[in-house]
C-alpha cells in the first residue's frame, strides 16, 4: 500500500477510545496499541517530523495497512488490546514470553474432598487459584512444600470412603485417606482451609489454629494426632522463618522490578504478605529493545494482572507507568478494592526494590547463559569465532589461560578448557610458578604453556588433546609471549588469540589491527566467557596460596612451632584467627603441642 493510503486510513479513524493494528506486506499483525484518541495516536506514528525511535523507525516502514477496533472506554480498549497481544504475538510489541501457558495451582473448594493440583487454564468457577507462576518447575516446588507439610489428597480418584486400602501417600503421613474413610469432611476441610491460609500468606493463623488443636489432642491423650500436628507447626514455622527479611514491610504487596538487556528483559516480582516473602517468580520480556523502563513496566504490569487471579493493594514499581489512572482504575474493577501503584524513592520501600532489582539482574545474566548455552547459540557462537579469526577449523576445544599475582607473589596460572563450547572442568589445570620471580606476566605466561605443552607427547590423559584454538587473557605482548613460548615447544602451528577486557579487542597472530566484534556477537560473548572463567580459576588458586602463605608466616615468627605443628593446629582450627581467638587449654590439646608451647603462641599472636 502507498503513503497515500495509509493517510487516507487514518483520516477516517474516529477520535475515540479503541485499539489499532499495524500490519505487514503480508498481512501478518507486527503490532497492536491503545489509544483514548485513535485518529491522533496513530496519525502521531506517520507525521512529518516525528521524533520516532530506532525500532518504531523500523516498525513505520514496514506497515502496509491498518485496522482498529472502537471500544466504550480506555479500560475496554485496554481489555481488547491485552487479549490482542496475547492471541497474535506482535513482533514489535513488549511481551511476556509464553503468557499463554501460565501455570497456577487450584484448590477446587466445590468439591467434597477438594484437591491441590496444577492447572494452565484459569476459569470463572468457584475453585481458588494461586499463581501465575513462571514456570512448571516453580509451580511443582511449592505443591511438593505444601505437599510435604499439609496431608490432602492428590489423586484423582472417586472418593466413596469404602475403599478397601488406602495408597502410599497415607502410610507416610501426606494424605488422610478419606478413600477408606480414615477422616471427616470436617476435619479434611480444616487441613485444606490451613493450605489456603498458608498461600494467602497468613502463617500465623495457621500456626496458631495447629497449637489449638494440638493442645487439644494432647488433653484428650491423643498423642499420635498431637505429634502430627507438632510436625506440621515446626515445617510451618520453618517455612516463615526463611520467609523472613530484613526490610520492614507491612501489609500485602508486589514487588517489581526488571533488569534489560537488548531486546529481552527479566521481570522478577517479589510477593510480600503480613512482611514475609511468601514467593517470587522471574518472567521473560521480549522485543525492549529501545523501549522506555516506563514502557517496559507498563507492558508487564497489563499482561501480568490480566493473568493473576489476586491483585494486592499496593504495588511498588522501579520504574513509573504510563496512563497511571487508568491503569489503576483497571486494576481496581478486577481487584473489587482500591490498588495503589508507588514508585519508591527513599527509605524501607527503595530499599526492598532495590533487593528486586538486584535479582532481576542476577535472572538475566542467568538468562543470557542458558540461552548461549543452547545448541543454537554455540554453534552459532564457534562458526562466527571460525570465521572472524580465520580459523582452520571449528573451534570445538578451546583452551584458555591467565596469570593471577599481586607484585610478583604467590604467582600462579590456570587453564580452562571449552569443549564445544561448554565448560569441562575436568580438564581444567593449575601452575604454581617456579622459574620466575619479580613482575614478569610475559614470562610467567611462557612457563605455563611450556609446561602444558611438555606433556602433549605420549600422554593418555587430558594433556595429550591438542587444542583447536588458544585464547590468551590481555594484549598483543600476552599474545606474542605466548606464541613463543609454543614456538620453543613446537606446537606453533595451534591458532592462538588474545582478548584485551579494556576494549574487548582480539589480536591474532600477523594481524596488525585487532579484531573488534559487536557487543551482541555470540563469537565474542563466548571468548568473553571463556576469558572470565580461567581469570576466576586462577585467582581462587592464587588466593588459597596466599591464605596459606599468610597463616605459615605468622606462626614462622613463633619459636618451637615447625612445619608439622603448624599443620596441626591448622587442622584443628583452620586459620590464625581462629587460633589467635583460643585459649591456652586449647591450643595445648593440638598434636604435638605443650602447654608451654601454646604459652608462646598466645604472645606472640
């Protein structure tokens, strides 16, 4: 379609509130809005002079027709536009990765014997849900907490009460078998009312109504049912102790929070009642790339709560959201009750976004590995490293080295191997530098390769695979000391790289000019990964020398202390704090150790 015609379109849009769609050449939706004015919003998207971003840029030159639905009131809009999003996906609209298939628990409260059982549907029925949770694995961890704590049933089964036996779940203590009749309805929905109350939140009730009838059972010498109970108030309390935190909050709340990284984002929410963290689920984001935070977190908080069965009074958001009132007008007719949506900035309500945030950017960068880790990426990830340094062939073992040391001391090197692609541990190796002493990284780095190459000869173990590529950490001269150090070794014919961390920058050899990836480049994030990994597999090792090298010199000062009596008092109490801190009894009861010994090392420490 032409220019012409898609003003012509948006000239016949009403000026009322509804819901637009921008379409492709082919006629496959790539995006749906809402707009209380649809004539001005979408004429804003196709005017001249329009400061558009770099992905609505994109999106504007793709559209070849439009469509639009007129709706009552900018709720309905938004009701429609929801519903929208979720059945078509749109390629340029912020989206919850696989809403669709939201697990949620439900207790079916309408039956006589409910159950506690997953479901992916959320129905206008008279059964209570809990959730949406994140994933099926998140929703199976907390049936398996309530499972193990509370005695319901989980079968399926007609219940008659005239079953003949009952199955394993009774004979451990996790059902009350009403299939045999071993429980009354009353008492079974007394446990199932506690199961309520304790996804609600409210553990104290809980706890408190468990020691009544514990107290109960126990004047009426019913010890069997009164240990039960006890068992079940101690996992209880066990469960709200961990719940526990530090922040000082009262009341129901959601926390949310979300850390983005081009065009995904991690969505943790944190869920806070009666001042404990009953929960907390992690969503994916897709297509924020180039969105606003307040974009982001509008787009999440539509799409969360259209799903959620519960909608707390107080939300607390990182970042503000756009159309405030109306979204809060929204989640108010579904709550039945007032919400307030605060973005906090100072005291015990920033503090606790902040924890959130924290652990959205500890869930996407957990993210991001998993999806470098998927067959996809790495082979993506090893084609692009063949090609960008010129590379014989697939890179499918690669071998990564680096020198940890503070002014020439207790130096050490380390190498990690990747195996296509994926860490392998086993073939990880450890040097303590010997030949060199000062400030020398260069030479440190040739006794290392040296060394690994020396053993390449007729050995049967991890030595003798050669690698398809080695990656040095640092520059052009970790580079060059390394190429000849394989060089000496004759094994120069191994292609070899370095990764500069200042600029990300990868030199090769008779290159002159370093070799500059995209940020976003699997090859690079991979070599990145790489790089990282034996950085922090040599700086552990350097760091136990130097525990070590700490504790045997402030016991070398001490007359009468030699190498096995130092051994043995680090065995007993493992460090010199810890020795410094005991008493002249203790010391004495070390082996090999006197009285008078732990005398003197009491002065002297």
């Amino acid at each position: 379609m032409t220019a012409s015609y898609i003003t012509e379109q948006i000239r016949g849009l009403p000026a009322s509130p509804g819901v637009y769609l921008f379409k492709d050449a082919e006629g496959n939706i790539i995006y749906v809005g809402k707009a209380a004015n649809l004539r001005h919003r979408v004429s804003s998207y196709f005017g001249a002079g329009q400061k558009l971003t770099p992905k609505l840029q994109r999106m504007v030159s793709r559209v070849n027709d439009l469509d639009c639905f007129v709706a009552a009131s900018e709720q309905e809009a938004l009701i429609l536009e929801l519903n929208l999003i979720k059945r078509h996906h749109p390629r340029y609209n912020v989206r919850l990765k696989d809403d669709k298939t939201f697990p949620y628990l439900k207790i079916d409260t309408a039956e006589d014997w409910p159950r506690v059982h997953i479901t992916r549907r959320l129905e206008e029925d008279e059964g209570r849900y809990f959730g949406p949770f994140a994933s099926a694995k998140s929703v199976r961890q907390t049936l398996k907490l309530i499972k193990g704590i509370f005695p319901f049933r989980s079968c399926s089964r007609t219940i008659t009460g005239t079953d003949t036996r009952a199955c394993l779940d009774y004979d451990i203590g996790h059902c009350l078998a009403p299939c045999i009749g071993a429980v009354s309805r009353k008492e079974y929905a007394e446990v199932i009312n506690r199961v309520i109350l304790f996804l609600e939140g409210k553990q104290e009730r809980v706890v408190a109504e468990l020691k009544s009838k514990m107290n109960q059972a126990a004047e009426t010498l019913d010890f069997e049912r009164a240990v039960r109970l006890r068992d079940q108030i101690q996992a209880v309390e066990q469960v709200v102790e961990g719940q526990r935190i530090a922040t000082t909050v009262k009341g129901e709340q959601d926390v949310i929070a979300f850390a983005g990284d081009k065009d995904q984002a991690c969505v943790q929410v944190f869920f806070i009642r009666s001042g404990k963290l009953i929960g907390r689920e992690s969503f994916s984001l897709q297509g924020t790339r180039y969105e606003e935070p307040s974009q982001i977190m509008t787009s999440f908080i539509k799409q969360f709560y259209a799903s959620s069965p519960h909608i707390p009074p107080l939300l607390l958001l990182q970042h503000p959201v756009e159309d405030t009132a109306m979204i809060q007008g929204w989640l108010q007719s579904k709550q039945g009750g007032r919400v307030n949506i605060q973005v906090p900035r100072r005291g015990n309500k920033r503090q606790l976004v902040n924890i959130v945030a924290e652990n959205a950017q500890q869930g996407l960068e957990q993210l991001k590995i998993k999806q470098l880790a998927s067959p996809t990426a790495l082979s993506a990830a090893l084609e692009e490293i063949k090609r960008e340094l010129r590379l014989p062939r697939l890179p499918s073992r690669v071998e990564g080295y680096d020198i940890s040391d503070i002014q020439g001391m207790a130096a050490v090197g380390s190498m990690v191997v990747f195996d296509k692609g994926k860490p392998k541990p086993a073939h990880y190796r450890r040097f303590r530098i010997k030949t060199v002493s000062g400030i020398d990284d260069y030479a440190m780095l040739e006794e290392v390769l040296k060394r690994r190459f020396k053993r390449a000869g007729g050995a049967s173990d991890a030595w003798a695979i050669l690698p398809d590529l080695v990656l040095i950490d640092g520059g052009k001269g970790q580079l060059n000391a390394a190429r000849e150090a394989m060089r000496q070794m004759g094994v120069d014919s191994i292609p070899t790289a370095s990764l500069a961390k200042e600029n990300e920058e990868v030199f090769i050899p008779h290159k002159k000019e370093p070799i500059v990836l995209p940020r976003s480049s699997p090859g690079l994030q991979l070599l990145q990964r790489l790089r990282d990994e034996a950085h922090r597999f040599a700086l552990g090792y350097h760091q136990r020398i130097r525990k070590r090298q700490t504790f045997a010199s402030a016991l070398d000062t001490i007359p009468g202390i030699g190498p096995k009596r130092k051994r043995a008092l680090l065995r007993q109490f493992g460090s010199v704090k810890a020795i410094r801190e005991a008493s002249i009894e203790e010391l004495a009861t070390a082996r090999g150790m006197t009285r008078s010994l732990a005398q003197k090392i009491k002065e002297y420490l």
